[in-house]
C-alpha cells in the first residue's frame, strides 16, 4: 500500500512542468515565510514564558504599542510577492487555455456517469467505471474502465460539453481539469509528453456514482497511436474500428435530418454552410457573430435566437430528441471541415439514405420545446 | 446623572429582580425565564446549547465520512448515502455551527459588556433572531432527516434543480430561514456598537473582538440577502421540476445559465467564509494580548485589516469559479484581487507575532488555542495562494487540497478561536472554573489531531484525489488512514473538553470577577455578570489591552480576583 | 416591552440614543433589502442581455395600465404616509390615523389590481407554471386587428423561444411577488400603526415608529419604481397591452 | 449626563421642530409623477432598446428624490449616508463584476 504511493505524481505533460513549477515556488515561499514565522513564535514562547507556569495576572512588560514602519514593510512585502503570483500564475492559464492552431480535435461528452470520446476519424471511447450500466451503448459488454489513448508528443484540443449536469474532466498527471458545462462548449488542450497510462478523473460533483466517472487516458508512441486509430489494436469494448470520420458521419446525419432540404447550393433556402467555420457573420437585426462551435451549436438547438441577416427564420429546432451531443457534435465537425464547393447537390430524385425520414421534420408541438432528461 | 436616575427607578417597576443584583443565570429559573428572555446573555446560552448539540452532530457526521474513506471503495456506506452523509456534515457545520457560532453565542453574550452596554439595541429582535434560527436549523435537519440531501452544500445546479431526487427544497428552505438569523445578529450587533457604547468607548479604544463582530456583522447585513435570492430562484426552479413545467433559470437546457447560480451562491459564501474567521481573528487578539500580557502590536492596523478583509472579501468570490467556464478576463480581474485579501490576514499574523515579543507568556488553555491558531491558520491561509493563483489552481481546483485548505481555516481557524474564547470567557459565562491540567491536554490533543487529519489532505490533493470520491485509486488509502487516524485524536478531545466543561459546572471552583486579570470591561462585570450587565454604567478612559500598566479599561487595577 | 410603557426603553440612556437606534436599524436592514432584490435584478439583467428580442416581446404583453395605475396609487401612498410623520410630530392624532388610513387603503388597493393583473395573466395563458402557458386565444400585442390565436403561435411566427418568454415571465413573477409581499407585510405595519395611533400610544415623543415604517414603505415604492420600466416597458414598445 | 461620539446628542426632545413642509413633499410627489409618465412615454418614443438606460437613469432620480426628501436622507447623520452607501456600494459590485464575466465570456482570450 505504502509502495503503491508515489512520493511525486507523475508529470506527462508540458502543462503539468509549469504547473510543478509555480505549485514549488509557491510552497516554498509561503513555506519558508511560515517557517520562519513558527520559528519566531516558537522562539518567544520560550523566551518569554512565564517562570512559574500557573502564574497569572500583574507582570512587568513594556509599553509597545506598534511600529508603523514594521507594519508598512509586512504589508507591502507579502503584496509584491503574491502578485508575482498571479502574474505567472496567469502567464501559465493563458498557456493552458490557447491550443496551437493545429492540434486535432478530440471531442469529449460527460453525461451520468461516464465520459464519450470522440475522435476525429470517428474512433469512439466510453469511459467511467460504471459503464455497466450502459452496456447497450457501448456494444454489450461488461465491466471495464474505458481508456482514451493519446500520442506522445503531439498536443490535441479536447472540446468539452455535457448532457446533464456539470462535469470536470481532470487528468492528474496533465495538471489540467476544466468544468464540462451542459448547453455548451469549452475546449483545453494537451502536450504529453511522456507514455504511460494515467487516471482520468470527475472532479465536479455529479451525482450517486460520481466517484465511477472515473477512466485512464494511456499516452502511447505516434505509430502506436496510429495502430491504435485503424483498428489494429483495442484498448477495451469501445467503437475505436474506423468506420467513417466524424466530419464524414456528420455529412451522413447532415443529409438524414434534411438540413440539405434548404443548406443546399441551388434552391437555397438557407445560408450555404461552406467555409463559414470563425468567420465574421451578420445576423439579422444589426451586430455580428463569429461562427465558433457555440454559435453553430445554438444555430442547430435554437436556431432562432441569432438568424443570418438576409434570411427567413424558418428552421425548426434540434434538441436533444432529435439530434443527441455525440450527432450534434459529428454535424458541427462536418460543416467545420465543409470547403467550397463541398455541399453535397440535392437531386430531385435524391433518396434520404437508410433509416432518415423524407419528410420535412415536424414542427415543434410543445412550448418546452426541448426539455433535457428529467 | 438625573437620567441614570430615571432610568433606575423606571426598570426597577419591571424587574423587581433587579435592585436585588442577581447574576443573569439565577434572575429566574422557570424554562418560560429562558424561553421568553430577551437578555443578550441568556440569548448567548441557549445558542451555546444548540450549537453544541449541532456540532456534534456534524461531527459525528464527519466520522462517518472519515470512515468511509478507510477503504478504496467505501468501507460502510453505498455511493448514495455517501453522498448524502457529506452533504449533511457540510450543511449542518456551515450553516448550523460555524456561521452562527462566534457571533451567536460571544457576539450576544459578550459584545455589549465589551461596550458596556446593558443590552443589545434591539432585544427583541435578538430573542427572534434565535427562534428563526431554529425554524430554519428545523427545516434542513427535517430535510436530512427525511431522506437527505445529495447535492453538496454548494448545491450546484442542474444538478440539484433537475437531477437530484433528494430533499433540496426544504433543505433550501431551511438554510434560507437560518440566513434571516444571521442578518437579525448582524443588525443588531452593529447598531448596538454604534449607539450603545459607554462614555468613553470611542472606536480607538473598542476591544478587537468587537470590531472583528462589526466586520462580520457588516457581512452578514450585506452579502446574506444575495443568497437568499439566489436560494429563493433554486427553489423556483427545482418546485418547477418537480410539478413537472420546469423552468430553466439555471438550467441549460431550458436556456438558463448554471453559471449564474455559481455566482450568486458564491457572492455570498465566499464572505461568509470571512463571517466564520474574522470573529476568531478578533478572538486571537483578545487571547494573545491577555496571556503575554502586553498590549496589541500596532491596534489601528488589526482593527482595520479586519474591515479591509470584509470590503476586499466581497470582491473575490469567482476564484471558486476559475474552471467552471467563466471568461478568461473576468478570470485574472478575480485572480488579481484574490491576492490583495491574503494581505491584511498576513498584516494579523505578523502583528500578532509581534505581540508576544518581551512579554510575559503563560500557557494556560485558552493561550494554547491561540497559538493553535496561529499555526493552523498560517497553513491555512498560505495554502490558500496556490488556490487563488490561476496557473496552479488548474491543478489543485476540486481536490483534497481545497477540503484541506478550508478545513484548516475553518476548523483549524475558526473552530480553535471558539474554543479559546469558550475557554476564555467560561469563568465569565458561568461563573466556574474547569480543570486547568485536562483543558491543556485537551488544547494540544485538538491541535495535534488536526494535523494529523489534514495535512494528508494537502497530498492527496497534489496527487490529484478529487473531493466527494467514496471510491479513489488504491494508492491514496495509505494517507486516507492517516487522515482518518488524525480525526480520531480530534473526536477524543472534542469529548474530553465537552467532559470537563461539563464537570466543571459540579467540580469547578467559583471564579472570580477577573480571573484571568484581564482588561477588558467585561472583566470588570461580576462573574457570572448580574442581568443589566453593570452596577452602574462603566465609564472609559483607557485602550482595551493596557496589560503592561496593569489597568482594565474603567481605570481600576487588572489584577486577578 | 409594549409601546404603553414609558417611551424610553429601559436598555438605553437617553430618547434620541433610542431614536437613532431604530432609525439606524431600519436602515441597515433597507440596505439588506437593497441587496436582496439586487440579486435578482442581476438575474434579470443578465438574460436581458441575452435574449433581448424575447424580453421585449414578453414584457409587450404585460398591462401597462394597471402597471400605470398601481404606480400612481403607491407613489400618493408614500405621500401620504409622509405627511403621517409630520402629523405624528406635531401631535396630531386625527390627521395621523387618517393618513395612515388612506395609506393602507392605497397599498390595498395596489395588491387589488395586482391581483386583477395576475388573473388576467392567467387567463391569457401566462402564467409559467400552469398547464395553460401559451395556449389560450389571445389577440397579438403588437396588431390587435388580427385575428385571435395562441401566443404560441405568435411567438413561433416571430422566431420567439417560449422557454425564454417562460423564463422572463419567471422573473415577473418572482420580481412582483417579492414586492407584493412586501406590500402586504407594509399593510400589516401601517394598521398596527394605525391601531396604535387610535390607542393613543403615538405622541409626538414616540413618533418614531412612523418614522421607520414609512422608511421602509418607501423603499418598496423606491423598488417599485425600477421594477415598473423593467418589467413592463423591457425593449421598444409599438403600442401599450391592457 | 453621559457623553456620545458618534452621534449628536440633543438636550432637548422637540420632535416638532424637525416637521417638513408641505409643499416640498408635494413637490417632490409631482416630480416623480412626471417622471413616471415620462418613463411611459420613452418606452413609445421609438429610440429601442436603449430606453433602458432612459429608464434607469429617470428610475434614479426618481427614487433619489424618494430618498432624500420624504426618507430624510436630508436631515440624516452621516452614518445613515453611510449604510445607505455601503449598500449601494456592495451593489455596484454584485452588478459590476459578474456582468465582466458575461460580457467578455465568449470573447476569448489575450
């Protein structure tokens, strides 16, 4: 039990030396300047203690009453000092909250109580220890933690959100945990920087098995990983066979739930979605926004909150009956990745691919709308 | 003095007790005299009582938990009453011990005779303040009771709107009834200090205990009604769940924003973190002048650095919020400003420190509480740093080392500064002495335990074990028994000091007015104090901590009596 | 101690000590009050920021009269209960019990049209915990020549999210609810004043009750007047719903 | 006679030395009516959604009048001004400081 414990935790990524570093510094400033003020306390009680150890009442002791100048120097001092802190501690959250402009993205739900991985080329991971109870969802097998597998040395943005309830993922070893907030999506990322197989934790309260969304995350070799992608090996009973990208499975969905039906480049009856991915865009009403992940997701949920100047709002909404996070997040991946000329031509004789309706989705019936599991 | 006159012959027609001089505890022995009392003393004492009672019952709680977490994957209770059982720990000691504690029992019982007042401005409103309380600490022990809570005591929604199927609206209801207690102290604490002082009582020369009550009353007044509002919207929102047209005021999925619940819950309970502390700063200063027998280390700056924590404190709650998806700006403003309220608690410190410098120290239990303090709440309070600087709390956000940090400014801070001011003002209180010799084993077994509790804590937390986990990697168990090993050290003390308190009530020895031979005006009052507090109205003419001349604030020798 | 002793309670020195006391504890527990309703002000004001095109349109169909009128009648109540001070100052019994009459009657009467206001919410279907909410026939708030129709499928036209509508009339209710009950609980006070004034147990030395309840009467007027353009007057209005 | 610091003690108790004058309550009656039929017709006046600032800023006054002649925040000691201050103070905070959350939230970051 002792042996299991590690006097250090394990330090696998570029984050988790700068946060070592800062978390060091810290301890050994206030440490030093708690020390030292144990030792003058210390120091007194002996020094001054009372001879005889009952004794009370009257005893002969100057008048002090204060020194500005002392009281001026330990006010000034422990300032300077803790705002060097938060001027590095802030340099390192402005490092932890930027990914470089080409790290891939891996998409990550939280949901009672497990986490969904998605990766970029339609790889898909369950983790939490309960997963038991989802047996169905991941492919009816039993018991097992789930493990997400990285590449070593090659940094990747985790985009986050929830289906419930708040979530935080957390990896220990990454010295990285941000808050997975339903309704929308933050991202962090990651360097690791070292192989070996680490713990995954849930650090927002969630819920009776919170202490089970728990998983591993395994940083393997860049052709490992690679292995890993095509199928060749597995790391437990998870969907990480390619069966499409996610960009590709949202094109699939993007032609099920008929967003082709008006997205289409002839009869447009609706803004084209090519290369709209962070740009600038005017909405009706006056004022602009960017097209990040956000807003396309609210344009799917509620599409009526922020419509493109010049157009009909006349798209009904998508919640979560109709298109899940796992689906809503392969169709934001498609029209991230959709160039010019890319959407697919609706032909009149166009057949809806298996399992999707033809007819236009019906309009909304209850003034809930969508209402989240109860 | 024609109006002292007139106010003499006037209260004798209502307590004919009174010309008679009896101390507070023998003007009347009927449960109907306590029951119906608006004496701010006997007020003191019926709070003691609950607040016992409650802290017993949140710590057994804590045992529970403690426990638990022996074994990897929880040694006697399921995820769910796991769950529920560190809710109710954290409900009843937040809400029903600490916030209460300082200023229920030692604001009402000793801040008018500090300022040699015969009673609080608003008596009534004082006696009220009680039983409001108690409705409330009713509704949430009801709700604990009946069921539970599964939420945390930070109760973040959606989960506890729409998930939890536990008992959070009337546990809601109930912590919202005990917040209205908390401002009716407050109110009457802060006009009592700014009408009722005695001639002479200026504000240079108030005890620091009272200006650390002003401070806390001042938070109290201010920041409570936040959370009232924001409790008010969560119960909306979760009885809207639950007749089945759910609302989404911080619900995403119904366009609400969780966020804002965070915000409005931690505008309070971030100060009120200040509300449980500031009062055992105040403490700690009466404590270290009496028993190294000097005066205070530079008063101005103690007395404000208590105010400056109140201002500054209100401006800091979102560093609870760093990971929880607020934006990057707000981030570092929060950040930043976190890091000016370390400053006036590291000006206390140093002060206090230098207090004790040539003085005349003896270690009698209420010293040692003192110095207890004085560690335990260094630790805590530099622990704190890494927490409020953004780059490390990435790391350390929602782990071990937050419940370390905090229990060590709260248990390790506030709960030392009742006990010394337990063990302080005892002879006062009642009249008796306890055991000298088990009251010092009892100080240092206290200290010892929470050590031994927490310091594992702070390693488990660097190591990433994160809070609320009944189930954790089996390489943490190692410092969880030890954690768990320190709680029992505390719970024996805890039993030992409740044991020679109590005895001391049959055993002890009468004490005398001044046993201590403290300077406070409070010492010049009777012991036990007679029911209008004073013979007649004190007059002031020093500072209240003139140990080294000897002389309690009326002028009169401090010598023990 | 009841208000038939002696004006001086036996705790202080002094009558202006007392006086200063209570008036002082009025104002500290307005300033509770301040904060209290900020909290949701900040709510509010959050999601108006949000979602501005539902607010307008929720707040569209809200009553602007009855707003309009209960405004008129708190504002002349805290008049009146002004001029109670004055009476209760100089001693003035009649005039005292009279003005505090016609404050209370006035307060009365602005819950009374609270009252027809929430009726009339309900019956158009805007009540957001009722099974009804968007559903009754109602004429649209900004055309009335219209035909009848469901505010669901008004809202549906316009590209309006019911949820938020729900959400903005959540915070009516809570916002005027709040008030409300602060009024009633200010009725309560002003006829115990009253009664107290018929005793004869307000003398011009003992005016000081009056004085701290009309403090706080005030202050719901004082929050009334933000909750009026706030709630009923949120966005650009076309024209004023009954 | 015992001696206050924080408060002016007066020696005599004369209550009706202190009344206000009629007309200046009446006055300050019709200042805030007007205000609140000017509040009514901003609302109408076709200048959108910054009638909101309109409002609040005629809400102020409005309620400053309240405050200071019939609250008699005019014939008040400083430490009312004070409390009164104090609670506007913290409010300010309780807007300022999450609204710099929800405005710069989605902005990203340095």
């Amino acid at each position: 039990m002792i042996l299991q414990t590690r006097f250090f935790p394990e330090q696998a990524s570029e984050l988790a030396w700068h946060v070592d570093n800062i978390i060091w510094a810290i301890s050994a400033v206030t440490g030093a300047t708690g020390l030292a003020v144990y030792a003058v306390i210390g120091l007194f009680c002996i020094m001054y203690r009372r001879k005889n150890p009952g004794e009370l009442g009257y005893a002969p002791t100057p008048r002090i009453l204060g020194s500005h100048k002392l009281e001026l120097a330990w006010t000034i001092i422990p300032l300077i000092i803790f705002l060097a802190f938060f001027g590095w501690g802030a340099q390192i959250y402005n490092v932890a909250l930027h990914p470089p402009a080409d790290a891939p993205e891996i998409y990550v739900v939280g949901k009672q109580w497990m986490w969904k991985v998605q990766y970029p080329g339609g790889q898909r991971v369950i983790i939490g220890q309960n997963s038991l109870d989802y047996a169905k969802e991941i492919g009816g097998e039993g018991y097992f933690e789930g493990i997400m597998v990285l590449p070593v040395n090659r940094p990747v943005k985790i985009v986050l959100t929830s289906e419930d309830v708040i979530h935080n993922f957390g990896i220990p070893a990454f010295r990285q945990k941000i808050d997975a907030v339903p309704g929308r999506y933050v991202s962090t990322w990651y360097h690791p920087t070292k192989t070996g197989t680490y713990d995954i934790f849930c650090d927002q309260y969630c819920g009776t098995n919170h202490s089970l969304m728990v998983g591993k995350v395994m940083v393997v070799e860049q052709k490992e990983y690679e292995e890993w992608l095509e199928g060749k090996w597995k790391t437990g009973p998870g969907k990480n066979s390619v069966d499409g990208s996610l960009a590709h499975q949202g094109r699939q969905l993007f032609q099920k739930l008929n967003c082709i039906q008006c997205h289409d480049t002839q009869k447009s009856k609706a803004p084209i979605l090519e290369e709209i991915y962070n740009t600038r865009r005017p909405i009706k009403g006056g004022g602009t926004v960017i097209a990040d992940e956000n807003y396309l997701r609210e344009s799917i949920r509620r599409p009526r909150a922020k419509v493109r100047d010049g157009w009909e709002p006349i798209m009904p909404h998508f919640g979560p009956d109709k298109v899940s996070e796992e689906d809503l997040i392969k169709v934001i991946a498609y029209i991230k990745s959709l160039k010019k000329g890319e959407t697919p031509v609706r032909t009149e004789d166009w057949v809806a691919p298996v399992g999707g309706t033809t007819e236009p989705p019906a309009a909304p019936k209850t003034p809930t709308g969508e209402g989240g599991p109860k | 003095m024609s109006t002292a006159t007139k106010h003499e012959a006037h209260a004798s027609n209502e307590h004919p007790a009174h010309s008679a001089h009896v101390s507070y505890l023998k003007d009347g022995w009927s449960i109907w005299s306590w029951l119906f009392t608006v004496d701010h003393k006997r007020i003191g004492i019926m709070y003691l009582v609950m607040l016992t009672i409650f802290f017993g019952v949140g710590g057994a709680l804590a045992g529970l938990v403690r426990t638990n977490l022996l074994s990897p994957t929880g040694l006697i209770m399921d995820n769910d009453t796991y769950n529920k059982t560190f809710t109710a720990h954290g409900v009843v000691m937040l809400f029903l011990f600490l916030i209460p504690s300082i200023p229920g029992v030692m604001g009402n019982f000793f801040v008018p005779i500090m300022i040699g007042a015969k009673d609080m401005a608003f008596p009534k409103l004082n006696i009220a303040s009680w039983y409001v309380w108690m409705v409330g600490a009713s509704f949430a022990v009801f709700a604990l009771l009946t069921g539970g809570i599964d939420t945390g005591w930070t109760l973040y929604p959606p989960y506890s709107s729409r998930s939890s199927h536990s008992n959070v609206v009337p546990g809601v209801f109930g912590v919202f009834i005990t917040g209205f207690s908390g401002i009716m102290t407050g109110l009457n604490i802060i006009v009592t200090m700014h009408r009722m002082r005695a001639p002479g009582m200026t504000w240079g020369r108030l005890p620091l205990f009272c200006w650390a009550m002003y401070a806390t009353s001042l938070i109290q007044l201010l920041a409570t009604p936040v959370l009232a509002i924001a409790l008010t919207l969560l119960m909306v929102e979760t009885g809207s769940n639950a007749l089945g047209m759910p609302i989404g005021i911080f619900d995403p999925a119904l366009d609400g924003d969780p966020l804002l619940f965070q915000h409005l819950f931690w505008f309070y309970s971030h100060p009120a973190v200040y509300i449980m502390i500031l009062p055992a700063m105040g403490m700690v200063s009466e404590l270290l002048t009496c028993f190294s027998r000097k005066n205070i280390f530079g008063y101005t700056a103690v007395a404000w650095s208590s105010v400056g924590i109140a201002i500054v404190g209100f401006l800091v709650w979102a560093h609870h919020m760093f990971v929880a998806g607020i934006s990057y700006y707000a981030a570092l403003l929060f950040s930043l400003l976190s890091m000016f309220v370390a400053v006036p608690s590291a000006i206390k410190i140093f002060n206090w420190t230098a207090t004790l410098y040539r003085g005349a120290i003896s270690f009698q239990a209420p010293m040692i509480f003192a110095l207890g303090f004085l560690v335990l709440f260094t630790v805590g309070g530099l622990t704190g740093i890494p927490l409020a600087t953004l780059g490390s709390d990435l790391h350390l956000h929602d782990t071990y080392f937050v419940v370390a940090h905090f229990h060590f400014v709260m248990v390790g801070g506030m709960v030392l500064g009742y006990l010394g001011a337990l063990h302080y003002w005892w002879p006062k209180m009642f009249g008796v002495m306890y055991s000298d010799f088990w009251s010092r084993i009892g100080a240092i077994m206290i200290c010892v335990g929470y050590v031994t509790t927490f310091t594992p804590q702070f390693w488990l937390g660097y190591h990433g074990m994160p809070r609320r986990y009944p189930n954790y990697p089996a390489e943490f168990q190692y410092l969880n028994v030890l954690s768990t090993a320190g709680y029992s050290i505390q719970a024996a003390a805890f039993l030992l000091i409740h044991t020679y308190l109590i005895a001391s009530f049959f055993t002890g020895k009468k004490a005398g007015p001044n046993p201590w031979g403290a300077t406070g005006l409070e010492w010049v009052a009777e012991s036990p104090p007679i029911t209008h507090n004073f013979e007649a109205t004190p007059k002031v003419v020093c500072g209240p901590y003139e140990y080294s001349l000897n002389m309690t604030q009326t002028g009169e020798k401090a010598d023990v009596r | 101690m009841s208000a038939n002793e002696g004006a001086l309670k036996h705790h202080f020195e002094d009558i202006e000590q007392q006086r200063g006391a209570e008036r002082l504890g009025m104002w500290m527990f307005l300033a509770t009050e301040v904060l209290f309703f900020g909290g949701v002000f900040l709510a509010y004001t959050v999601y108006r920021i949000w979602y501005p095109k539902e607010w307008a349109a929720a707040s569209g169909q809200l009553n602007v009269l009855v707003a309009g009128i209960n405004t008129v009648l708190l504002l002349t109540s805290s008049l009146t209960i002004t001029f109670a001070i004055r009476a209760a100052q100089l001693g003035n019994r009649k005039a005292l019990m009279n003005l505090l009459a016609i404050t209370g009657i006035l307060g009365a009467g602005f819950m009374c049209f609270k009252a027809y206001e929430y009726n009339q919410d309900y019956e158009e279907g805007l009540v957001p915990f009722c099974k009804n909410f968007g559903k009754e026939l109602v004429h649209d708030p900004d055309d009335h020549s219209k035909a009848l129709s469901t505010f669901n499928d008004q809202w549906e036209k316009k590209g309006i999210a019911p949820q938020r509508i729900r959400l903005f009339m959540t915070f009516y209710f809570i916002m005027t609810g709040i008030h409300g009950l602060h009024i009633i609980i200010g009725i309560g006070a002003i006829f115990y004043l009253w009664y107290r004034a018929y005793m004869g147990w307000i003398t011009a030395d003992r005016y000081v009750g009056v004085e701290v309840t009309s403090l706080y009467w005030h202050l719901v007027d004082a929050i009334w007047l933000f909750l009026m353009p706030l709630l009923y007057l949120a966005g650009p209005h076309h024209g004023l719903h009954f | 006679m015992a001696f206050y610091f924080d408060h002016k003690h007066q020696k005599l108790d004369n209550p009706a030395a202190s009344v206000d004058n009629p007309g200046a309550i009446i006055a300050v009656w019709v200042a805030i009516f007007v205000g609140v039929i000017a509040t009514i017709g901003v609302s109408l006046s076709h200048i959108g959604d910054s009638a909101l600032i309109v409002h609040m800023l005629i809400s102020a006054v409005q309620v400053g009048l309240v405050g200071y002649y019939w609250m008699h925040l005019n014939k008040a000691d400083s430490l009312t001004w004070l409390t009164a201050g104090s609670a506007l103070f913290i409010m300010l905070i309780l807007f300022a400081m999450p609204l710099s959350d929800y405005l710069t939230r989605f902005l990203g970051g340095l």
